[in-house]
C-alpha cells in the first residue's frame, strides 16, 4: 500500500498551482480533528496521520517546490470548533485543495450533558459550512466519511448508526455540489470484509490499536492511516488532469460589451474549476477562478464578466481538479467594437462617434 502510495502521489502533487495564479505548489490542506493529526500514529513518521504518508510519498519523487501536503488537524476538535478555525486556517495555508474529515468527536458527545444544544443536524450544517468557506476562496473541496469506532469501544448503538448515516449524508452532499468523495467508511474495517479481505474483526486487529487500553474509541495505527492515504490517493486520482478547453466564443469583431464567453469541456476528464484570464492589449484585465458547477452543462461552460470597453482583446481558459491543474486554451482575440453606421448622435448632430464603414 505505502509502495503505490509512492508512486502515484508523484503525479498527483506535481501539478502547477492555481489559487492565486502566481503560486510555485500544488498544496493540499488536511483538515480535521485528531484522526487527521495523528495522535495515535505508530511507525514511519510519528504524529503526521494519513497527510504525512501523504507528504513523506511526495518527497521521494516530487521536489519539495512543486508539491506539499498540510496538515492542520486538532486533536478532539468537533465541527462547531472546526468551522470557527478554518477561516484562518484557509487565509494562512492558501490552498488547491481541502481534504475534510471530521465528525467522530461530534458523535461520540452528541448527547454530552456539558453539550445539551448538540444536534446532528448541527454536526452536518457546519461540515457543509466549511466546505464552502473553502469554495468562496477557490479551493476544491473533498468531503470524506469518518472511520468506524472500534468494535469494542464502549459507544452505544445510536453512535455507530450516526456514523453510517454521516458517512450516507456526505456522500450526498458531494454529489449534489459536485465534489469529491473519499468513502473510507467502506474501506477501513466496514462490516464484512475490507479491500484486502479481511473480516473486520481482524481488520480492527491490524489497523487499529487495542481498546480500551490505548484508545477509548479507536483511531488507527500505522497501518491504518497507510488504508487512509491509499483511500484519498486513489479517490483523488480517479479523474484525470484536465486536458485543455475549446474555446468558441467571442472571437473576430463583435458589436457588444457585454459578450458571454463560453467554451467546450475538455474530455474524458472534468474540471472542477477554471481560469479564466482575459487581456485588453498587453495588459491582463481579469484573471479569476470561476466554479463549474455555477458555469457549466455536460459539455460546454459559460461566463459573462460585465461590460467592456471598445478595443482588442484575447482571452484563454484553463481547468483544474483536486488532481491537479490542466494545460491552457488557445488564446481567442477578439474586438469590441460598439460604433455603427447610424449612431445614436445623428438626430443631435453629435457625429464625433460615427463610423463610415460597417463593423
């Protein structure tokens, strides 16, 4: 698992960056509470979770210029805490991506005396809350089930049903904001069998540190978070990097300011962002990261940024998604040429505008 891990998680953070488009890194942001952090890691880079074999992957084949993994866990943090912090977290490690997983500290003291306002609904809103505080700042956002408690931690029925049911409700929420998500709930000791088929007492046994005697609820050892990094690895790769958009419109002369620019999809793969950059002459007028799910059909994107002013113009598109950022478009020119033959002046003797040949 650590080995595949290597070998794929050099492709996936050896991608130029797109945030602020000057950036030199691909960078992911792990956010979480202690299962993120690390707390209870065992072997090869202590307290560093599943984002350092993350990180200690990337550095064997991806300079450290080009690629980082952040980790930004806080052990026994619950989601009300967790969407209080990101806002500063996200404005001090801007990054691509926001891998988010949290929840189990929720379920373990939903119905916490020292907690009588809890919901799960509470738990759920703000989850969605962070995800998009990351979206309003460019950031891909990937949503990720939390792992089972331990079959012999002592959490009553309800605990490991809400778990289930959070892992049905993000799986949902990602579906219908078009995000990415990381179903480690099915991977990591689920009731049956897991991907290497063992049942899922012996998955316990070999993922999990003994309960109660070093973990009342069950994070994972070594092994474990080795199944975690794969289970993000893998989920984060199924899409390849975008290939280059097509762009269609504006192009030659057109006789409005307020064009729509739209263009084709790449294929096979998505983006789940684009950049869009347009210039008048050789200065760069806008440059802005625009989500595609606000812009965009199955096969075509659209984008209308305001008005423009007469003169020439080029513009390009480029996609990104958590895999990493995809080649530019061909540049488009195009002018905006608002005059006409018969100009608004004519009745007013105002002719300074006039134009003596069709646009």
């Amino acid at each position: 698992a650590a080995m595949r891990t290597r070998v794929l998680l050099a492709v996936l953070l050896g991608a130029i960056l797109g945030v602020t488009g000057s950036q030199a890194q691909f960078r992911y942001l792990c956010f979480g509470d202690s299962i993120t952090l690390g707390n209870f890691d065992d072997d090869y880079d202590p307290d560093k979770g599943y984002p350092g074999r993350l990180e200690f992957a990337s550095r064997l084949n991806c300079p450290a210029a080009n690629c980082e993994v952040i980790n930004r866990g806080k052990s026994g943090e619950k989601t009300p805490g967790g969407l209080t912090r990101i806002d500063n977290v996200l404005e001090n490690n801007p990054s691509h991506v926001l891998l988010l997983m949290q929840g189990t500290n929720d379920i373990w003291v939903k119905y916490d005396k020292s907690h009588p306002t809890w919901s799960y609904e509470t738990m759920i809103f703000n989850l969605q809350e962070m995800a998009r505080k990351a979206e309003v700042r460019g950031t891909d956002a990937v949503h990720a089930s939390v792992i089972h408690f331990h079959q012999d931690a002592d959490a009553a029925a309800w605990q490991f049903q809400d778990v289930e049911e959070l892992r049905n409700d993000m799986a949902a929420e990602a579906a219908s904001k078009d995000r990415y998500f990381v179903d480690i709930y099915n991977v990591l000791c689920p009731d049956g069998n897991d991907v290497h088929g063992h049942s899922q007492t012996q998955c316990f046994d070999l993922h999990y540190p003994p309960v109660p005697e070093e973990d009342d609820r069950g994070h994972p050892n070594g092994s474990g978070y080795d199944m975690i990094a794969d289970e993000f690895y893998d989920e984060i790769t199924s899409v390849p990097v975008p290939g280059a958009p097509t762009t269609n419109n504006p192009k030659n002369t057109i006789s409005t300011g307020t064009p729509t620019f739209t263009w084709t999809r790449e294929s096979p793969s998505r983006a789940t962002w684009y950049r869009f950059q347009l210039d008048f002459g050789a200065a760069t007028l806008l440059d802005i990261w625009v989500k595609a799910l606000d812009h965009c059909g199955a096969s075509s994107c659209s984008f209308k940024p305001g008005n423009l002013a007469d003169g020439n113009y080029s513009w390009r598109v480029r996609g990104r998604n958590p895999n990493g950022t995809g080649n530019w478009s061909g540049s488009k020119a195009f002018t905006v040429s608002t005059n006409r033959l018969f100009y608004d002046g004519f009745e007013s003797g105002n002719t300074s505008a006039w134009s003596d040949s069709l646009p």
